[in-house]
C-alpha cells in the first residue's frame, strides 16, 4: 500500500490475525510484512495458540534481534543448538506422565474433584450479537500494592487475580463455587526457560465465594489451590476432565491469569527504529476470559467475552468491578469483605412485573450454580415471547444482568397459609437435562422447534416429550396451536385438540387428518371455532376423560363419593378444588365461555346443553351434584336447568359469587366472599328476601377472601370447607329421602 495512516494498518493486521490456520497441514504460524511508506514498514507476526504462548513471545523477540543483528553484520545467526526443543520439552513430560508422578497427580484430581462441580455461572446480555475484549489499564499504586501483599502473604500475584476475578463474577451471578480455569506457565525445569512453544498446563481451580467471606481469606485459599494445581500438572487435560465431579462439567466458561511480562524493552534491530504493536483476535476460546498481564511498573487485563455473555457497556462495567475489588484486596480502600450481589432476586421479579405481558413473577436464586428462576404467570391478553422479556430485563437492569432461567405456570404454587410456595418453584430448576430423541420428519422438526420457542425452552425438544411435562398450561397451548396452525396454513384437527401429547403423537394426529380428513361433529348450539378453542384451552389440563373427545376432565376419579360437576375458567381452579376437597371426592371440570365465545344468551344456554349432554353420558344414573363459580356460575345454572329438563336429579347446585336472576325450585347453595365486591350484603338490608323471589330452597353462606382470590390459600381451604359442608348435607338428605 501507498502511505497508510494508522487505521488502514491496524484493518490489514486484523485481516492477518483472522485469518483460520489449517491445523491439519500446517504451518501454524505466518508472517507478512507491509510497506507503510517510504520509511515505514509493519512486520505482522501470527502464531497459533498450540505452538507459542504468552512466555514465548519475548523469547521469540530476542531471538529475533539477535537473528538479525547476525545478518545485518553479514554471519549466520547465532542459535544454541544444545537448547531444548518444544518436541523435547513434550517427551520429557510424558515421561513424567506416565511415571510415578503422573499417577499420583491422576489421583490428586480425583480427590480435589470427587464431588460434581456447577459449571461457570456468566452474565446474559440479551442484545449482545459479537464477540469482544475490552483492555484497560489499573492504576500503577494497585500494581504495587499488590506485589506488596503478595511478598508479605507468601502468596502469588496469580492467587490475587484469580480471586479478584471470581469475587467479581459472583456479584454479577451470585454463584458461591466459581471454577475458574487457569494457565500455569510450566516452566520452573531450567532447560524449559529458554522453549518457544506452548509449555502452559490449563488447570480448573475452584474459587469459593460466600457473601460477606473476608476477601483476604479468598486469596489465602485460591494460593493454596493454585499452589497444589501446579504440582500435580503433570497429566493431560483430559485426565483432569475425568475427575468424577468435572465430568459434567463446561470447563471452557471462564477462565482468568496472570502473566508477568519478562521485558517491556523495544524490539533493537540494528539502526532500525522499531516499537512493539499488540493486536488481538476477535474470536474466544473460553465464554469469559479475564487476563492480567503486569511489567515492572504496568498492570493492565485483558476482558474477551462471547455475544451473549456481555457487549461493551457489560464489559466496562465489569472492569470496574474487577479493579474496585482488586484494590480492596490489596487494601486501597473499600470493605475487606465480599459485598452483596449487585442486582438481589427482588429487583429482577420487580422488573418482571412491570412488564404488560407478565401478571406475577417471583424470582428464586440458585447460589450453586449461579443462576435466578423467574416464575412467571403470563398475562392472557399482552403476549410476549422470551427474547423480548430478556431485553426488558436488560434495559431495567443495566448492562450486566444476572443469568435468568425463566418458567411459566397457570398459577403460582402456595402453602396453606397463602404464602408462595418457594420451594416448590426451586424444584422446577433442579431437574436434571435429559438427552431428548430427535425427531423425525419436518412435521415433529416444525412441532418441536414450535414448543422450544412456546415454552421458553434453552434446549432441544424430543419427539417423545409431552406439551404439559415440559411447563406447558392452557394459555401457551391456546397460543402454541394458533401459532401452528399459521405455520402450517391449515386447521388443526379435532384430534389434535381433544389431548395434547407428546411431538410424535400431535404430529401423527395431523399426519392422519390430512391422509383421511375427518369432519368436525356439528354440536347443537355451539359454534365450531368456540368448540375448537375450548378443546385448546384444555388440552393440557391434568385428568382424565370420560369418553374420548371430551371436553369434561376429572381428577380424584377413584373417590366413591357423588361426582362433583363444576364450571370455572382454568386449570389451577379444578387442581385447587380437587385437591382440598380430598381424594374421596371426584371432581370433573368444565371451562367457562372466557375468551371462547361472545357471551350471550344464546351461547351460554348452547354451551350448557352441550355440557349437560357431557354429564348425562359421564354419569348416567343417578343424582347430580353441580357447581360453578362467578361467570361460570351462570353456565352452571343452566346445565342444571337442561339436566332436570331430561328428567335428571339434580340434587345440589353451588352457584359461587354470582346470583341468577331466573326462577329455580331445585335446591341451591350460594356463596360469596366477606371480602368480595359480589357479598350482596353490601347492597341490601336483607338479600334473602330478593332471592326468595326467584329460589325456592336455597342457603347463602359467606367464605374468606376476594374476588378472584378464592382458589388460593388460604381462602380455597375455606371454600372447599363450604363445599363438603353442603356435600354432606345434601348426602344425608338423599339418603334420608331413599330409607323413606
């Protein structure tokens, strides 16, 4: 090139520097040199990690000059023949390897690693796209001291920035076991000082991090850690990898050093004037690396991370972390202990449920392996799909977030007293990934890929895993065969709606309709895509069914007591119910008109003929036992109101938080909540008389709790308590009515 201004350098050294090596034939290393200007000239240098590191390069640069002040001076350059070479250096230490030595340092790493060792928790930057580094310089007073609390503690510089980096990861992450891998410059063998080649043994060394652990006691336990590592390296990498608890384990997440520069001198070739460039490769071998690299009075690090883990805003935030908590170490100022995390659980669940499309979350921290669960209940009409909730999370959190592991359910669990049941929501965290069956045709490639995208899932869909196993509730199934049906630009077939099962089956489901296509069943009354939704909306719901093809789900079905029928809205509501009312008690649920229908006169009485039909053929015999709650109360009445038109015993009807205002001689039990804007004791002096007016036998009774609050705890102990109340009164009239 003509005169090149710097920049137009520095793109042809990055050009040179990227540029793959083609490992199987070699060389693995090249050099070029370009013509700068009249008097400038750049000699670029590239050499492969698996031939030269960080300690050969100075070696090579000496060599260098001393080559070429030999040819300047018109004689062959003068090289030590007897000095080792790598290839040497290599047989000497498999020799080592394979002797006593190397045995002992096998068992070494089977005693340091016997128990299974988490993986590197690292920070999620949801926007980040490339690949980076950041270098930056720390103050020269931190050098110093550091060098000077490493004398006076015997331990070494490396003990420091191994620790320094591992406390600043865990008050990103919050993880308390940080393997961080190391290189260990292997070279204390006296011909091995003068090798060009790469000599360094990459060891893991696991760093305990406890909130509030002195800082000085980290450093302590790392040097001896480090110290330990470096006598028993003598084994491949492999052999480490072997230990029982790394087996499982992603050694190439994070890796930190410390490297001491043996010369800062310029490069003296003859009269030439020269001066020492560094470039850097865009790509990374580990997910973080965090290398320190010091000269006599210089300490600068080097931070390479890949897209996702951090972009350049994470990356200098980062470095202000690692330099505020190397200097508390060496005792330039801030606390001499470990500090909190920098973003707790509440703040990231705070950010979550300011977001439209997310109605709960509570977030539970995993200190093990460094990661939040976010539990989220979905809003059913604000949709939001999981890139765009982590670049919320990131935009609220700032540019170095905590990794999140996101769940949804229908509901949040709960203990008896109406708190949240955490432990239970830890457990959706801890089961272990199991190696899922491929699937097989496009369809399963298309249905499986579908789930992962549907269900917030960060890992492949096997052919052979169920919808409702892997987290899926009524809205995501609703929303994924929607989502289906689109890609597919077809309807789905009933039989892929009455059960959703597992990739193959709902494949087959739609493989077979669309070799025989079958002809939906006209049902009186009720319109084909509302008939579709509600297949949707309970295709996952737990149970069992009556009869193929029904919308009807009951649980508790080996209960001897009178089957209870009752209308609500989702599957959290018949699980509550189910589970508080006892095994004894069979419970079938049916879904209300919510987000199915237009909720008329027409479609509710349509719909309850349709479920009074359901009912009639579950329960063929004798008398019925029914209920509903709030708009569903009012589906409940008219079920009742046809079965007894068909000559059926209706024995009891539990109408919850709502009155109907129509005429009913059979018997009837309503509930309100104290609480709840619905306690018609809020606008009349004496509702029993209104009631009287349209109900001939009938009890109200209050519960606890408000309006849409009655299925969780503690208000569902409560109503259930009602429910068998009315139950068992209603089993001792029957059977008083039968001994007369």
């Amino acid at each position: 090139m003509g005169r090149a201004d710097d920049a137009e350098i520095d793109a042809a050294i990055q050009t040179m520097v990227s540029r793959p090596f083609d490992i199987g034939h070699g060389p693995l290393w090249r050099c070029c040199t370009i013509k700068a200007g009249r008097s400038r000239d750049v000699l670029v240098l590239v050499f492969h990690h698996l031939i030269f590191d960080g300690f050969s390069r100075d070696l090579f640069v000496k060599e260098l000059c001393v080559a070429y002040a030999d040819l300047a001076a018109g004689h062959a350059p003068r090289f030590a023949s007897e000095a080792m070479q790598s290839h040497d250096f290599a047989a000497w230490e498999r020799g080592v390897a394979d002797g006593p030595r190397g045995e002992e340092a096998r068992r070494w790493w089977v005693e340091a690693f016997q128990q299974r060792h988490p993986s590197t928790a690292l920070p999620a930057a949801a926007g980040s796209q490339a690949d980076g580094f950041l270098r930056f310089s720390l103050p020269n007073e931190t050098l110093a001291a550091l060098r000077a609390r490493a004398v006076n503690s015997r331990q070494p510089c490396g003990a420091y920035a191994i620790a320094a980096a591992a406390v600043a990861l865990h008050r990103v992450t919050g993880q308390r076991r940080i393997l961080a891998c190391t290189p260990l410059t292997n070279r204390d063998q006296a011909q091995a000082a003068g090798v060009i080649g790469y000599l360094n043994r990459m060891a893991p060394i696991s760093v305990a991090v406890e909130p509030g652990a002195i800082l000085s006691e980290i450093v302590s336990e790392t040097g001896r850690s480090l110290f330990s590592a470096d006598a028993h390296r003598f084994v491949a990498t492999g052999d480490i990898a072997a230990a029982p608890g790394l087996r499982r384990t992603q050694l190439n997440r994070f890796m930190t050093g410390w490297q001491e520069r043996r010369s800062d001198a310029q490069p003296v070739l003859g009269d030439v004037t020269a001066r020492r460039i560094t470039a850097t490769r865009d790509s990374v071998d580990f997910d973080l690396a965090v290398q320190f690299e010091a000269a006599a009075d210089d300490l600068s690090c080097q931070i390479s991370y890949r897209a996702g883990v951090m972009d350049e805003a994470g990356a200098s935030r980062f470095a202000e972390i690692l330099n505020s908590t190397l200097a508390a170490m060496v005792g330039l100022g801030g606390e001499s202990f470990v500090p909190p995390a920098l973003t707790p659980a509440g703040r990231v669940a705070a950010a979550l449920i300011d977001h439209p499309g997310v109605d709960e979350a509570v977030v539970v921290a995993n200190p093990e392996i460094g990661e939040y669960g976010a539990v989220l209940v979905l809003n059913e009409h604000e949709r939001v799909d999981l890139e765009t909730l982590k670049a919320w999370l990131g935009e609220h959190l700032g540019p170095l977030a905590p990794p999140v592991q996101f769940r949804t359910l229908a509901a949040l669990p709960r203990m008896s007293d109406g708190e949240v049941d955490r432990v239970a929501l830890s457990r959706l965290f801890e089961a272990e990934p199991r190696q899922p069956i491929p699937p097989q045709t496009d369809l399963e490639r298309q249905i499986a890929e579908l789930w992962r995208e549907v269900l917030w899932l960060d890992r492949p869909v096997g052919r052979d895993e169920g919808f409702r196993l892997l987290g899926g509730h009524s809205l995501l199934a609703v929303r994924m065969l929607g989502d289906l049906e689109q890609r597919l630009g077809r309807s789905l077939p009933a039989a892929a709606l009455t059960c959703l099962g597992s990739v193959a089956e709902l494949a087959g489901a739609i493989q077979s309709d669309a070799a025989e296509p079958t002809q939906p069943t006209p049902v009186s009354g009720v319109d084909a895509d509302a008939l579709k939704k509600l297949h949707a909306y309970t295709s996952v719901w737990a149970g069992e069914r009556p009869f193929p093809g029904a919308l009807l789900v009951g649980r508790n079905l080996d209960g001897e007591r009178t089957p209870l029928f009752w209308c609500l809205q989702n599957q959290n509501e018949l699980k509550q119910l189910a589970r508080y009312l006892g095994d004894d008690q069979p419970v079938y649920g049916m879904r209300s008109a919510h987000q199915v229908m237009a909720k008329t006169p027409e479609n509710i009485d349509g719909l309850a003929a349709f479920y009074a039909s359901e009912i009639a053929r579950t329960a063929p015999t004798g008398a019925l036992f029914l209920g509903g709650n709030c708009q569903a109360a009012v589906i409940a009445f008219h079920i009742a109101r046809h079965l007894r038109a068909g000559g059926r015993e209706v024995a009891l009807l539990i109408l919850h938080e709502k009155i109907v205002p129509h005429p009913y001689d059979g018997r009837i039990a309503l509930t309100f909540g104290r609480d709840s804007d619905r306690n018609p004791w809020l606008t009349s002096d004496d509702p029993r008389a209104e009631l009287a007016a349209y109900y001939d036998d009938f009890t109200i009774d209050l519960v606890s709790g408000s309006h849409g609050q009655f299925f969780v705890e503690p208000n569902i102990l409560d109503l259930t308590a009602t429910i068998r109340q009315k139950r068992d009164a209603m089993a001792a009239l029957l059977s008083g009515a039968r001994g007369a």
